[in-house]
C-alpha cells in the first residue's frame, strides 16, 4: 500500500517485502526541505529508494550527494569528467558489470554512507538490480551465531581492484549510526577473512554468512528505467547488477563519505595459530583469498567482474 505523507506529494510505495521503496511525487532537483526530511525517514526505513523519470544533471545529482553528507571520490573507478571527479562511470561496453554481491568500497576506514545512482542508459530488458537487508539478515541468525559474529573483526580488501594491499578492519556486525539497529557487515567480494579465526574456520564462516545474506527473502529486485535515481543505504545493504543483458547499460553514480562503522565490542584477540595447522595467517597463509565464488566463476563472461 503506497502512503502519502502529509509534508508533501511523496507518494512511497514499497516494493518488496525485506527492502526497497518506490517514490513518486518529488523532483530530486528541486526538493523542498520538508519533502527532504520525508525523504529521509523514508530512505532510514526502506533502505533503498528508487525515483523514476528525475534525469539529474551533473551538477544536480552532486547536489543532492551533499545534502546527504561529503561526497567521496572513489580511488578506482573512472570518473564522469574533469568538471565531476565526484561521480563515477559505469559502462557495461568497457567491462563494468558489478555481479558479485558487494558492499560499495568496505575496503576504506570510512565506507560510504550511501550510494546514489542514476540510470543514463538502459537496456531494453535485463540490467535489474538486486539490494539485499542486512539488518534482517543479522536479526534473523540464530542465538549462538548472532553471539559469535557480534564478537568478530572482518578484514576487507581491494583485491577485486588488484589492490591487496588496500585494507580495512570494522565489526562483523556494525550498529547503525542513526538507526541503532544491527546489521551484518561482511559481503563476499571484499570481506577477506575474519581477524580471530583460522582462516578454515574463517572461510567456512563467510561462506556462510553471505548464503544466508544473499537468500532471496531478503532481496529485491528492481526493474530500471532511463533517468530513474537509486538511493542506497550502504551501511547495512548488499547490492548485485544482475549480468542479463546485450545492449548498453551506463549509470553514473555518487557516493557520500561514511562515518567509521561502529559495532558491539571485539572479544578476542587475533588468531596467531597454534603451530598445528597451515591454515592460519603466519607465514605461507594467503590473506584475501577468502570464498569469492561470483568474481571468479561468472557463468557469462568468464571474466573477472568489476564490483563497484
Ligand atoms: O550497476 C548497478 O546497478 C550497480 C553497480 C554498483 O555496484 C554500484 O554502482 O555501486
Ligand atoms: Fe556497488
């Protein structure tokens, strides 16, 4: 059922029973400051929220990145222009397809807080994006694994990007700035390993926790169209580009800066082996080969996919 919040025309329908809502009834180009707090219950609530028919500008789409937060230029990903290092280009032609399930950019001390993309070119059919709800993700574990988690540190890393070397370390689990609310903190394309673990024991534990993040009740799934606006919750979603399609596909998109992901209190220390197995992070170990099954077997490609 759509509602319509008295403040302004915001007509927010949802569209999935775990995440992700339609909105209609507002230009993002020129928003009122009480269709923008709306706006923003709205998104905290839904976690990700789509604006058909807006065609942002360069300059409008930056816009809108700073009424959220500081806009972050992302260290990999080519840019639009000179004019808007801001935003980032993502072209289907030249290889960006970002099929594995990710977290944008968990490999900073300081992951965005949201992503905000636009639609510029969209195939006919097939392009859909998937976000997944890592709050219900975490909700939903069961008492002993929900126990474990909340005591774990996740290493993350750039090696999707070539760039091992480029890591963070947050909770496995990170407590919502603004909502207080838990979420799952790992994702299968840069999450590498937890801190704490043998790296057996940490694979298998991954492994885990993404297929149950990635379950299809927890998802949805959006239908995109020309000049449509995506907003992102990146601090408790996951987020695939379903790799369907023959025709272009181009979006651009901005990332606002994020706070450092806060979470329950670590409770071991880290995992320095026990000098019976090879499976631990001494020396020999490889450190961010953790269980990414979709960058290395995409079915259609064959290729390295470019998570973004
Ligand atoms: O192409 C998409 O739908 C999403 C790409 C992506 O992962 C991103 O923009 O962060
Ligand atoms: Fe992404």
């Amino acid at each position: 059922m759509s509602s319509r919040p008295s403040a302004s025309n915001l007509e927010i329908e949802p569209l999935a029973g775990a995440l992700g809502a339609e909105v209609r009834g507002i230009a993002l180009g020129a928003l009122r400051d009480d269709e923008w707090k709306a706006m923003r219950e709205a998104w905290l609530e839904h976690l990700v929220l789509f604006f058909p028919d807006q065609h942002l500008g360069h300059a409008e789409h930056v816009a809108l990145g700073r009424r959220l937060g500081e806009i972050e230029i992302h260290p990999f990903i080519p840019k639009v222009s000179d004019a808007f290092p801001e935003i980032v280009v993502l072209d289907s032609d030249k290889g960006a397809r970002a099929d594995t399930w990710h977290t944008d950019v968990t490999f900073s001390p300081t992951p965005p807080m949201a992503s905000i993309l636009s639609m510029v070119v969209c195939p006919d059919r097939g392009g859909d994006t998937l976000w997944t709800n890592q709050l219900l993700a975490y909700e939903t574990l069961s008492d002993p694994i929900r126990d474990l988690v909340d005591g774990l540190t996740a290493v993350h890393t750039a090696a999707p990007f070539g760039r091992p070397e480029v890591r963070a370390e947050h909770p496995a689990v990170r407590i919502h700035p603004e909502t207080g609310r838990r979420a799952l903190f790992v994702n299968r394309t840069f999450t590498s390993h937890f801190k704490e673990l043998r790296r057996s024991e940490s694979d298998s534990l991954l492994r885990m926790l993404c297929d149950w993040s990635e379950q299809p009740a927890f998802q949805i799934r959006y239908r995109w169209s020309k000049g449509a606006i995506g907003i992102w919750d990146n601090r408790c979603t996951m987020h695939f580009a379903i790799n369907d399609y023959d025709q272009s596909r181009v979006i651009e998109r901005v990332t606002v800066l994020g706070d450092v992901p806060r979470g329950p209190a670590a409770r071991w220390r880290a995992f320095e082996g026990d000098g019976r197995s090879a499976a631990g992070y001494g020396a020999g170990s490889s450190a961010g080969s953790g269980p990414r099954r979709g960058i290395e077997t995409d079915p259609r490609t064959n290729s390295i996919a470019k998570p973004a």
